[in-house]
C-alpha cells in the first residue's frame, strides 16, 4: 500500500489560526496550519514576502499548500505571491469579508461611510493589538488622530458572549465612537464555507 497522502499546508493569519483549527477538526479535514503573526496586520507592506518565505519552507512537505488571508491591505502584493507559487488564496479584501461576507461589509459601509469593523479576535486582543500597538497608551493624545473620521465601530460578533460584549463596550469608549453589532451567521461558518471553498480550488 502507497503512503497516505500528505495534509494540506494552510499559511494563515495568526487572527484566524484557532477558529481554522476548531473548523478543520469538526469536518476532519487533513491540513495543518501554519500561523503567522497577527501584528502583521499593522504592516501589511510585509504579508506577502511573510507568505513567499513561509510557501518556500514549506513547499517541500506538503502536496498542497494554500493561503488563509485575504488581500489584507497589501493591496494585490500577495495575489502576486500566489500567482507565482501556484496557491490560492481566500477571497475578499479584509478577513471582515470573509467572516461576514463581501456583501454585508459594503452594506454596513455604504449605511455610514465612517465604520470602524472589529472581529472576536480584535476585540478580545483590544488592549495589546490595537491600543498599545497604536501607541495610545503612551499618547492617548492622538486618539483623533486615528479614529477621528469614523462615526461608529461593528463587532462582527461571532460568538456574542457577556465577557466578549463588555470588551466591545470597552474598545468602542476607548476610541470614542459609538458601537454597533453585527452577529455573523453561525460561530464560524463565513470563514467555514471560505475554507470549503479555498480547498476545493486548490490545485
């Protein structure tokens, strides 16, 4: 008998890793995630080389490799990187879309242009992810500096809990702009189907 086939080698934002891993193990899926640190996201300039690297590490172990970012502010850098490695890449422009859907996330934006979105990761990581990598705990001054042009941040709740809430309560007081929720459909199932579908096309 020939050896079972090797897992599928997911690159992803270290924002999505425990909500993949959580998805993979209750449909069985054989892939094994490789994480990325989540404050890339604070310099998308550097995702896509990020990604090259670990596709080059990674390559000579997996049959498959795929990548679970969206184009996450490198503005088409990374579907370069794709193209050039052969791998695909989850669709949408932010990981909002691929938790919410592209659709609600233009819908909630063009409702009021000034929207702030946050994710149960962002919202639980608030303090250290956004505040202190903003360098608002030493210069809460420039507080407007940053949000002054938005009116409103979504938490796009995918697991609406009392201690998630009052965090959302909390990070909209700190920015100083009014809280809206969106509860996404299901605890994962955005990102459920993008994954299905990011397998299902990958060469």
């Amino acid at each position: 008998m020939g050896n079972p086939p090797k897992p599928v080698g997911i690159i992803a934002c270290g924002a999505l890793t425990l909500d993949i891993d959580a998805i993979a193990a209750r449909r069985e899926w054989p892939i094994t995630v490789h994480p990325l640190p989540p404050l890339l996201h604070n310099r998308p300039e550097r995702i896509a080389a990020a990604v090259d690297t670990a596709i080059e590490d990674l390559r000579p172990r997996y049959e498959r490799l795929a990548v679970a970012y969206a184009d996450c502010g490198t503005y088409g850098a990374l579907d370069d990187v794709c193209e050039h490695q052969g791998v695909q890449r989850l669709a949408g422009s932010h990981c909002y879309d691929v938790y919410a859907g592209v659709d609600v996330i233009e819908s909630l934006s063009a409702q009021e242009p000034g929207t702030y979105f946050l994710t149960d990761f962002l919202i639980a990581g608030f303090e250290r992810l956004v505040w202190r990598e903003l360098g608002l705990d030493r210069y809460p001054e420039l507080r407007d500096d940053y949000f002054g042009n938005y009116t409103r941040v979504v938490w796009l709740a995918q697991r609406r809990t009392a201690d998630l809430e009052r965090a959302a309560e909390r990070a909209a007081r700190r920015m100083g702009l009014v809280l809206a929720v969106r509860e996404v459909s299901g605890a994962d199932s955005g990102l459920e189907a993008a994954l299905a579908r990011l397998l299902s096309t990958t060469p």
